[in-house]
C-alpha cells in the first residue's frame, strides 16, 4: 500500500482466497425491541481496497481479532449507503480513491510523492454468490465506526456455485458494470417506488429512448424476446426469464437521476448504513425458469433485536412457499412446506405470470411473509389438440373440422392432419395449415379412415391427438348365401350364415332371418334381426320341417332374399318300456324274461331294446346282457340263490329312453362249493393244531350253516370227523409229537354238504423224549461209581443230551452231568454211603420226564480229613496252662467211613508225631517260648489213617515281664509322685506290657491303685508327714510277672494358712502399732511371722519373728505405707 507505484488493477486477485461475507446483513437499524425475522433483498456498492506486493492490509473483525491480508490483493468491499470507509493510514501516507470503468478503489500513496493512477481495462466480473447450505452467517452484522479499520467477517467458503450470473443494478448500469444487487424486505414506502418506476419504465418502452435491449418488451403479454434472454446466461447455459427477469424489468425504469438510485437503489437507511464485506456469490430468488418448472431459492431469515441482527440455523426454520397465477391479489396455493432453502416448482403453465412468496416459522419466532417474488414461464409449443369431427360424409368424400388447443405463450400458424389412407397402414400428410376443418375428396366407398391432427406455433409441433375412425357411405349389400343348419334338436336348431359376396369388408351388416313351419298356413315369419352371423330358434316342433331365408341390411338398405332352404327338427326320445316280467320256471342258472314296447315312440319307430341285468347286493353294477328288436330274453350264466334286478330301456332315432321299472328275480340255491383247505393257526404243539378255514367261495345261494371237519393218519386210512358246527377255527387235540396227519373239510347250507375240499397235510410239533428207564450203578472203589442207562422214544427229535441228577437224599439231588453219552463215571465219592441217582432225556422240542431212581451204597475205607482245627484260647480252659511253653488245640471228630474211629496222629513242628486217643482236645507241652508251629492231624480207624487235615499256624506266648524299679520323683505334703521303668508317662501307643501298682492300706492288705500302661502316677489325698508302702507288677500276653519289693515313701509337711489383714494403731506422732491374729501350732511346729512394709512400689522387710505384733518407730510424715 506504500509503493509509489501500485500493480495494475488486473494483475491482483480479488482475495478469492481469502474467506468473506457470503451474504451481505442488512445493516438499517429498523428492527424493534423484540425480534423481528426479514428478507433481505438491497442494493450495495464495491469499493476495492488495493494491497500493494510486500504490503500488509490489517482488517479487526468482529471478535476483535486482527487479521493480516498480504499483497498484491484487492479487497472488495460493500457499502449499502455509497460512503467512503475511513481507512487508516501510517504516517507520511495519504488515502486517494481512483475511479476506473465504474469501480472505486482505495490507494495509498507517500504524502510527498505525486500518484499517478495508470488506466487499465476493467477487470474481470467478480463472482457474485457463493451458495452456502448451511448457515455460515456471523451472529450480527459489523459495521464500523468512524476511525476504525473496517471488520469484515472471515469464513471459510464452501467450493463457489456452479452457474454465475451478474445482476446489473439499474442506478449503477452505466457507470459500474460490476455492482452488484441485493435484496432486502420492501417497506410501503419502496413499493410506491417500484410502482413508480414501473411507471417509468412503460413511458420509455412506448417512447423508444431507450437502447438496452434487456429493456425492449415482449411481443406478447405472454412472451419474451429470445434476444433477452440470450445476453443473460444462466447457470446452466440457457436463456432464463424467471422471476429474475421480471425483477429486471421492474428495476430497469430507474434513470442515473434518480436521487434514490444514485444512493444505491434501494430503501436502506443512509444513517445506519456501514461497509459491508463483498459477496462471493450469492442465488437469485428465482431461477432455472422453464416452460412447466422453475427453481425457487432464499437466503435465511435475519432477526434483529436491540439494534443488532441474528442469524439462524436452518433446521430451527419451517418454511412454507405458496404460489399464485392468479394476480397478486389472487388466491396463493401452497407447494411446499420443509427445511430446505431451494425447491423445484414443477407443473407450471407455460407463458403464465406467477407470484411466490415464502414464509418462515418457527417455536420461538412468530410466523415472517417474504415479499412477493414474481417471474412468468417460458413459452413452448401448443398443447395436444383435441381430435377433429366428422361433420359430413359421403360414397367418396369426409368433412372434418376441428377446435385449437392452448397455444402455451405463442399464436398457433399451421395444423397438420395425418390419416393411414384406409389401409391401417403408417400414417401420412394429408393436410398442413391455417384453417380449422378440411375435406377429404376421391376415397373409397363403404371404407373405414383413421385420422390424427397436430398444432405447431412458432416454437415447434405439439403431440398428436388421439386416434379417430370415420368410414365413407356405401351401396345396398347383395342377397347373402342361405342359412347352414349348425345343429338340430328336438325343440331348436342353430343356424349360420356367412356375409354376402362382394360387400365392403368393414361395412355395418345386420340380418334379419325368416321362418316358415310346414302346413301351418301363415307363411315366412321373421324369427331373428341382428349384426350376428349366428342365431338359435327355441319352442319349435319336433321332428317337423321349416322353410328359411335370409335379408342383409346396411345403412344403404335391405338387400334382396336369399334362396329359402329347409331343415327339421329331430325327433324326442321314446317312453320307457313295460317292465319286465318273468317267463316260465327260475332255475339256479338261468331264467328267462320278457317286455312290452313304451306307449310314447317319440315320433319315430322303435330300433332296438336294451336289457340290463344287476345284483341286488348294495353298490351292484348295470350290465348289459341284451341288444336288439326282439322283446324276450334268456338270461343265463346266473348264481344259484342270488337276487338279481332286470330293467329294460329302447332306442330310436329321436334317441335312447328311460330305463323301465325295476324286476327282482332270485335263483334257485345249491349245496355250497367246495372250501378252501383248512390251514393252521399259529405253531403246531406236539400233541394238538388249532386249524381254521374260510367259506367257500360259492355258497350256493344259501348261506353256509355249518363245517365238517375229516381226519386220518394218512389218505388211505379211514377218515373220522372230528368236528362239526358253524365255527370256522377247531383245534384237535390227543395227537402224537412229530406225527404228520391229514384234513379234509365240506360246508353245508339248507340244500346240503357241498364237496370235499383239498386235503391239508399238517405235522403235529416234535415232543420232549419219553421218560428214560432205571439206570444200572456198579461202584469201582470205595470212591468211584459207574452209571449207564438205555436211550428211550425221542418222540419226532432227535435226543441231543442227557441228564444225570445223583445226590444221597432222594429227594435233594442235582444234575451232575450233561451230554450225548449213555454213560458217566462219578468220582470223590464218600465210602459207606448210599447215593440215589435219575436220567431225563432232552432234545429240541424239551426235556423228558425223569426216569425211576436207582440206588448204589459205596463200601467202607479210611476216616475222611479233619475238617475243622482250631486253638484254644485261656477262658476256654479250666486250667489254664503256661502258654509260653504249651499249645492247646480241639478238632472236630471226621466221618468214619463205615468203622469207628480208634485215634488220631498230630503232626507239630519237625514232622514231631504225636499218637492221642478218641479225644478231641490236646495240649502240646515242652514247647519253645515266642515259637511259631505248624500243626495238622489225621484220624485213625480199622481201615486205616485218613488223609491230614490242613495246616493250622500257632505261636506260643513270651515269658511274663519282670517288675520294674518303683520309685518317688515328686513329694507333697497330700501326694505322691511315682514312677517306674523307661517309658513315656502318657499311653500315646498301644503298649502290651501293662502294669498293676498297689499301696498298702491300714489293714496291712495291698489294693490296687492304678491298672495301665504308663509309666507315672501321682497318688493323691495323702496325709502329711506320713509314710506309706507300695508296690508294683508288669504283665502282658504271656502273663503277670512277680511284685516288686515293697517300696516306702513319706509325704511332706503342710505350709500355714494365709493371715487375716493385719491391724495398724497411731500410737505416737510417727509411731504405728501393727497387729494381727495369731495361728495354732501344727504338730508342735512353731510359728514364725514376716512383716513387709512399701513405702513405694517394693516391700521392705521390717519383722520377722514368732511374735503377733509388731511397733514401727519413726514413720515419715505425709507419707502412705
């Protein structure tokens, strides 16, 4: 800003980069004292701040904070009231404003030095709206005070908008090409400018002074000159006359000499008016206008409370926007009510002025009206005309006529009328021009026209309209062919006829068919009129003839006859037949009926009889046993016994009839047929099968009553019938195992037994064998025993085992073998004893019956084994032996075997012998102390020694223990302490050494006065200075050991017992006599007393003597004792 010579004006950027006010805040102070929302809309003015390279331009914004803007730049600045902002300057500089093509800037130049301003051709158009979508606004706007740097308010920009439009201020169009227009809320007094002006503006337009095409009106009240719209480009490349274009016109009747438009345009206050910081760019109110759409945008409302203004968020806003096309006044229709800032209004009327306006609401605002935003729609081509009309028509000729459509802003100059030339074909020109009906001359007659028409206007072609068919007249049809019988009945017929030959292919026929019945006398009526080629006539007679003819119409005429041609109706069914009726005498096979003709031929002769024959069972089926003329019948191949019915129908050429009534005939019944072969139920048991048998499956015609059932062993033995009743299962019983035997079995009803059935050969199950006979026994030893017996009937299986039950008690014994063999050896046999023994045979179907029991007495022998040796223990004896050196053991007496026992061998130690009598009991004497032995022993009698019994291990007892040493470790004056051996004086293990410890009482006599393992005991409740004797023995399991010597101990004398408190007398000043009461001698013992005296905390010693008193000379005064 200092150099002497600044950079052109071209070569700066305008501070693009640096961040600026996106929407300028009115600045006017004409808010009241609680808020007040507005729109914005007025005119500023740029002033260019020009920084110099190497130059710093210092802007405070409106926190107070500063900040630095480097060189080379222009910074643009706004002020809505045309003023100069106070710039500040360093000292030795001066401000100058240089003017260049219509833009002001700001230079600073040294105060000596003389400024030349170099003239440079105008710089670029600066962008003029930044779109913010959100709200990017300070709080409040800031404005200067004089003498202070201007404050503009720095933000960060979103990326520029992407069309770019300038807005040429009308006061500001000559002079600054750059200026740019805002907008702010209109008060009354701004409308009555406007109106002014438009007033203005009209007398230019009608005078022609004016050279600005921008300023030319439109051909119509509905158009705009192409021209306008060419030389304002809009941001998406086209022409744009929308609500800025209106705004245009409305602003372009103010003149430079419009004091009010020298100040800027608008009705913003001078007073309050400040610099505001330049716009980037900023959105038209109305935009992107097209023939059916526009964009409507707006900035955010503004508050102002308290002199000072606010911005809003977006989302704290509701916006309503309402359109009107009607006049201002006219009624506002609702479009849109959201958050957004910028909407689409679509459906619009094309070449139509509207009116817009947006209201903004929110909880804590009341509701705020923007002005009236008013723009007119593009033009564009006619809307679709309605279809053309047929007005006249002839053999060769249609007249059309048609209505315009709404031309959509432009006059409509042509018509197009296309048509498909009759041939349903593309469509093709068939007229282009002004008029409004055309004729179309030289068709076809009797043809049918498709047609479709079109505007177009000086903008382009509307749509066709909708499709239309007209047909030019044609000529009476020719006579048609007759009518085609499609098919007959009795009572109608559907006839057919086919367009007449020659006739126009899309000519409107109808048809009208008569009728004549033969011999009935009125001639041709008319039975049918229709466009139908098909027609059905009811209520006629049947099998009778009729005459027909046919007539074409169109809407030329009748045409003439057709030939007459003539059809019958057929005939009906006939009646149903007489029902029929037997004939002659019902055998079981065959029966022979006949029937009389019905009374009703249905006009026709009767063909043939139909005869059909059914069982009378439910659910019986029709069959037909005949066909043909004749009126009689065999029926044969029948059951006996069984109900048939018979019915009769007949046919003739008008059909078949009913079938007549219902005939019941039963056969006559016969023995029943032959039955199937009884089968067996279940498993067959060795001497019974349970059979069973269905019917046969022909009862005869009689129900079957009863069965009889025929048994032999074989075909050829004589049968014998073992059943006969109505049951159809039986079970025969007293058969023989594994036998085969046959069947036979007949079935009889009320006529008699029909035949055999099939012969069933059935097997009775294999039985368990027949019961063996008694076994042979011969003894091999005294020990052993052979037994062997004979095979018995195995009753259909084969015996696979046999089974020996022996035992000595005839009625407890147990199987002792299982196997094939006849024969078993049985050992361990007991000598002189009977044994019993049975055998039962086995195979698969069981086990037999046991045999008779046989008998075997084995001889005699040695003894058996003793079975049972045992120890005797002390209390079992009654004198007890020294079981250190001796072994008392008893046995129980063996079995003898058949002679008495005479004596036993007992065998100890080294295979030591020793030979006792019958007895059971035995010491053995002279035996080691604490030696294990082995012992066992054998019986003996006339035939010999039985075998040793089992071992039996005894140990002989130790030694008893000797005395220990007793003596007395602690002496009291009313216990004894004493003690003996080594050892703990707690039992804390089991100890088998036990010791019993006696005193000598008064008497002379020792008892005991503890029994036990330890080694300590204290004897209590003795007498003082007194003697007393003891002694003591050990014992365990070899016995009591010997008393020790007898052992004398003398308890102590007992201590005094405790004085009563003694008792203190001031005799002098510090003289004390102490006193207290005195104790009997204990067994001429003396008594001596100590006295201690504490001055303190210790006792002194001050007397001791036998003597109950004691006098303490010379006691400190203020002293305790």
């Amino acid at each position: 800003m200092m150099a002497e010579q600044p950079p052109p004006l071209e070569a700066t950027p305008l501070l693009n980069e640096v961040p600026l006010l996106p929407h300028m805040v009115n600045g006017d102070s004409i808010q009241q004292a609680t808020p007040n929302l507005s729109f914005v809309f007025c005119f500023l003015q740029v002033i260019l701040v020009q920084v110099n390279p190497g130059e710093t331009f210092t802007i405070r914004t409106e926190d107070g904070h500063i900040q630095c803007i480097q060189g080379p730049a222009h910074v643009p600045m706004m002020s809505p009231n045309g003023s100069m902002p106070p710039i500040f300057v360093p000292p030795g500089y001066v401000s100058q404003v240089v003017e260049e093509n219509g833009v002001r800037r700001v230079v600073v130049v040294p105060h000596s030095g003389e400024f030349h301003p170099s003239m440079h051709p105008a710089p670029p158009p600066v962008p003029h709206y930044v779109h913010h979508p959100h709200a990017l606004l300070p709080p409040h706007a800031v404005f200067p005070s004089p003498g202070e740097l201007p404050p503009p308010f720095l933000h960060q920009h979103p990326p520029p908008h992407v069309f770019q439009e300038p807005v040429i201020s009308p006061s500001f169009a000559e002079p600054r090409s750059h200026g740019r227009t805002n907008f702010i809320q209109r008060d009354e007094r701004s409308l009555k400018m406007q109106e002014h002006l438009k007033k203005r503006l009209k007398d230019r337009q009608a005078s022609g002074h004016t050279n600005n095409k921008l300023n030319s009106p439109p051909s119509s009240p509905h158009k705009v000159l192409n021209s306008s719209n060419a030389t304002i480009p809009n941001g998406n490349g086209k022409g744009q006359q929308g609500a800025v274009g209106a705004l245009k016109q409305k602003q372009i009747g103010k003149t430079k000499s419009n004091p009010e438009a020298e100040m800027g345009g608008n009705h913003c206050n001078p007073k309050n008016a400040s610099i505001f910081p330049l716009q980037r760019e900023r959105i038209p109110p109305v935009s992107d206008i097209q023939a059916r759409s526009a964009v409507l945008s707006w900035n955010l409302p503004v508050s102002s409370q308290n002199g000072e203004s606010h911005s809003h968020s977006p989302a704290a806003f509701t916006f309503e926007v309402a359109i009107s096309n009607s006049g201002k006044n006219g009624k506002f229709k609702s479009v849109y009510v959201g958050e957004e800032l910028t909407i689409t209004l679509p459906d619009l009327r094309p070449a139509t002025d509207y009116h817009a306006r947006v209201s903004a609401t929110s909880s804590s605002i009341k509701e705020t009206i923007s002005e009236l935003v008013s723009f007119t729609t593009e033009s564009c081509e006619p809307d679709c005309p309605a279809a053309p009309k047929l007005i006249n028509r002839t053999k060769n000729s249609l007249s059309l006529q048609w209505k315009s459509s709404n031309d959509n802003g432009s006059k409509i100059t042509n018509f197009l009328l296309e048509w498909d030339e009759g041939k349903n074909g593309p469509f093709k020109e068939c007229y282009y021009g002004h008029l409004k009906q055309y004729k179309l001359t030289r068709l076809a007659p009797s043809t049918r026209y498709s047609l479709r028409l079109a505007a177009k206007n000086d903008i382009g072609m509307s749509g066709f309209s909708e499709t239309v068919t007209f047909g030019t007249a044609g000529v009476v049809p020719p006579a048609p062919a007759p009518p085609v019988l499609m098919e007959a009945g009795v009572t109608w017929m559907a006839l057919e006829w086919s367009p007449p030959a020659g006739g126009a292919l899309d000519d409107s026929l109808t048809y009208s068919l008569d009728m004549e019945e033969e011999g009935s006398g009125y001639g041709f009526q008319p039975q049918y009129n229709g466009d139908e080629l098909s027609c059905t006539l009811r209520n006629l007679r049947r099998s009778t003839s009729y005459k027909f003819r046919l007539f074409a119409y169109n809407s030329e005429g009748k045409s003439s006859p057709s030939e007459v041609v003539e059809h019958s109706t057929k005939p009906d069914r006939p009646g149903a037949p007489s029902k029929p009726v037997v004939k002659g005498k019902i055998h079981p096979h065959s029966v022979r009926v006949t029937w009389e003709p019905p009374k009703d031929n249905g006009g026709s002769d009767i063909s043939k009889y139909f005869l059909e024959i059914s069982e009378a069972s439910a659910g019986g089926r029709w069959e037909p046993v005949y066909s043909g003329a004749q009126r009689e019948h065999v029926c044969d191949h029948l059951r006996p016994g069984t109900s048939y019915r018979l019915r009769v129908s007949c046919a003739s050429k008008g059909g078949e009839s009913q079938a007549s009534d219902v005939t019941t005939v039963t056969t006559a019944a016969v023995p029943p047929g032959p039955c199937p072969a009884p089968a067996l139920v279940g498993k067959a048991k060795p001497k019974e099968i349970t059979l069973q048998w269905g019917p046969p499956a022909v009862d005869g015609g009689s129900e079957v009553t009863e069965y009889l059932l025929e048994m032999a062993s074989s075909e050829q033995d004589e049968r014998r019938v073992v059943y006969q009743g109505p049951a159809a299962e039986f079970g025969v019983t007293n058969l023989l195992p594994g036998r085969t035997y046959c069947f036979w079995l007949r079935a009889g009803n009320r006529v008699g037994f029909g035949p055999h059935s099939e012969k069933a050969e059935l097997c009775t199950a294999p039985g368990p064998p027949e019961q063996c006979c008694k076994p042979l026994i011969t003894c091999k030893s005294a020990t052993c025993a052979v037994v062997s017996w004979e095979s018995p009937a195995c009753n259909g299986a084969e015996i696979t085992e046999y089974r020996l039950d022996w035992g000595q008690v005839e009625g407890s014994m147990h199987i002792i073998y299982t196997g094939p063999c006849q024969s078993y050896e049985v050992k361990g046999l007991t000598p002189a004893t009977t044994y019993y023994c049975r055998v039962q045979a086995v195979n698969v179907a069981g086990a037999g019956l046991f045999g008779d029991t046989g008998t075997v007495t084995t001889p005699p022998s040695g003894p058996a084994a003793v079975a049972v040796l045992h120890l005797l223990e002390e209390d079992q004896m009654e004198i007890s032996p020294p079981f250190s050196t001796c072994l008392a053991i008893q046995w129980e007496e063996p079995c003898c075997h058949g002679a008495e026992i005479t004596g036993y061998n007992i065998e100890y130690g080294e295979k030591q012998l020793v030979t006792v009598g019958r007895n059971t009991t035995h010491v053995l004497q002279n035996l080691l102390p604490d030696t294990l032995y082995r012992i066992r022993i054998q019986a003996i009698n006339s035939f010999g020694v039985g075998p040793f019994s089992h071992c039996m291990k005894a140990k002989t007892k130790p030694l008893p223990p000797d005395p220990p040493h007793l003596e007395c470790v602690v002496f009291s004056y009313q216990s004894l302490k004493l003690k003996w051996g080594e050892g703990p004086s707690r039992a804390l293990i089991p100890n088998p050494t036990q010791f019993n410890l006696q005193m000598e009482d008064r008497f002379g006599r020792f008892v005991t006065v503890y029994n036990g393992p330890c080694h300590t005991y204290k004897v209590q409740r003795l007498s003082e200075s007194t003697t007393y004797h003891f002694r003591i023995q050990a014992y365990n399991d070899a016995g009591e050991g010997a008393f020790s010597e007898v052992c004398a101990f003398t308890t102590t004398k007992s201590p005094p017992a405790p004085l009563k408190a003694p008792k203190v007398v001031q005799l002098e000043e510090n003289t004390f006599e102490i006193t207290w009461e005195p104790l009997q001698p204990m067994k001429g013992d003396s008594i001596v007393y100590i006295l201690q005296l504490a001055a303190g905390r210790e006792f002194d010693q001050v007397y001791k003597g036998p003597e109950p008193w004691f006098r303490l000379p010379a006691a400190q005064t203020n002293c305790e004792y």
